[in-house]
C-alpha cells in the first residue's frame, strides 16, 4: 500500500510526513544506512530482458496496446539522452507465486479464528482463499521465502552491475477489466507479474500514466529504484511527468 496521488510531484511533498522510523510498527524500518539519496540525472534506465518478458508471457501475454505505450514511455527517456539498457531478473516469474504464497498464509493467519466462528460472513471466495491458506505446506512457505531472497540479491547486483538509475516495467500487462467480473482468485495473477516481484524486494516503486486504451482505459508505467533512493525514484518520475501529458488526463464521469 503506498500513496496515491494526481503526481509524482505531490507524492515527493507527502513523502517526508510519512517517512521515518515507526515505533508503533515493528515491520518498519527503525533506522536508515547512512548513504544520503542525491538525485543525479539519469545516464541509464533499465528494462527487462527478453528472457525474462519470454519466461513471464508464458503465464500473462503482453497485451498490444499496453507494449506499445510502454515502447513510447522509454522513448521519452531516450529522447532526454538517457541510455536504455537491458538486464535479466530469471527469478521474477516466480515472484507471483511466491507472493500468493505470502498472501494466502497471512490472510489465513489473520483470519482462521474468525472464520471458524462466523463462516456465513465471508464471500465464498474469500472463505476458500483461507482455506487454502491454512493448508499451504511448510516446504511451499520456504520456497516462497528463497525466492524472495533470491530476487532480492539478483536485482540488486543486476541494477549495479548495469549502473541503472531505475527499471522500467508495464505496471500490469493486461487492461483493466470490469469490477463485476473481476474474481480475485482466478485473476489477480494476471495483473501483478510485473509488480509483486517488488513488494517482496522491498525496491521502491512508482506507478505512472503513460497511456491509454482505444477504449479509454489508462495504462501505467512502473519505475523501480534502488534501495533507500526514493528521492531519485521520485525526481525520475516528475521528469517523466514534465515531458508527458497522461496524469493530467480525467476520467468522464
């Protein structure tokens, strides 16, 4: 869960009052590492290796419409000077199981005594996701647990070694589908490839606009920064935003 707002530019105002150690919260960072966060102009960007978009289309296909806004978000770095260089992460089409994994046993955590006690109160849906959940086997928790180590390090180095400023990725690879027929246990897969690989790296990221649907509906553009460079992250960002229109754009309602 993070902060959403009509621009990057917002985001970095409201980011100070929220930032910082949280004493009520032991899951927060108590202390920062002593590396200051300078923004410095972008020389490189990175995307993702064909490789990996192979490995991950084998499990969510890259809509059209959303390859080619995305084609034409990294032209607008390139267009500013900045190199666009490719780099591998092979263990991110993993992270969608193993962040399900996650999920599942701490929603069946949370909720096994409850449930117990008023099953008719949940969805069907949302009682057999805890269900589940409480049956997840030992060896598939540590699974999950290496993957996210794994991914950790190899975007980590992966990031150095390229000396990449960020990566860039679609935010989802598919367009929006309707409320009604969205079923959380059937298809939340298909919208996170390119960002739950995120949550368990503990990388900052952005979601941006950067285009639009034929039938109108937005498109975003996720931009990972390195660890403790949100203020980068975030000038990054406002640059996308300064040379584009997207976030300006406003639903007809």
């Amino acid at each position: 869960v993070g902060i959403v707002a009509r621009s990057a530019a917002e985001i970095t105002r409201i980011l100070p009052i929220l930032a910082g150690p949280d004493p009520w919260d032991k899951a927060t960072l108590q202390s920062r590492p002593a590396s200051i966060d300078r923004p410095r102009p972008a020389a490189k960007i990175a995307v993702l290796g064909t490789a990996t978009l192979e490995s991950i289309a084998k499990s969510c296909a890259l809509d059209p419409e959303i390859k080619a806004a995305f084609t034409e978000a990294c032209d607008v770095f390139r267009q500013t000077g900045t190199e666009v260089v490719e780099i591998d992460c092979p263990t991110l089409p993993l992270a969608v199981e193993a962040i399900v994994t996650f999920f599942s046993v701490e929603l069946a955590c949370a909720n096994a005594e409850i449930l117990a006690e008023r099953r008719d109160d949940f969805s069907p849906a949302v009682a057999e996701m805890i269900e589940s959940g409480l049956e997840i086997p030992e060896d598939q928790l540590l699974s999950a647990i290496e993957i996210r180590s794994q991914l950790r390090q190899e975007l980590t180095h992966a990031l150095e070694e390229a000396d990449a400023q960020a990566l860039l990725t679609p935010t989802t690879p598919r367009p929006a589908m309707p409320l009604a027929d969205f079923d959380p246990t059937q298809q939340l897969a298909s919208l996170v490839p390119f960002t739950c690989g995120f949550n368990l790296t503990g990388h900052p990221a952005i979601s941006l606009p950067c285009g639009q649907t034929q039938k109108g509906l937005p498109i975003g553009l996720q931009v990972v920064g390195h660890h403790y460079k949100e203020t980068s992250l975030l000038k990054l960002a406002d640059e996308f935003q300064k040379l584009t229109h997207w976030h300006e754009l406003r639903p007809p309602v």
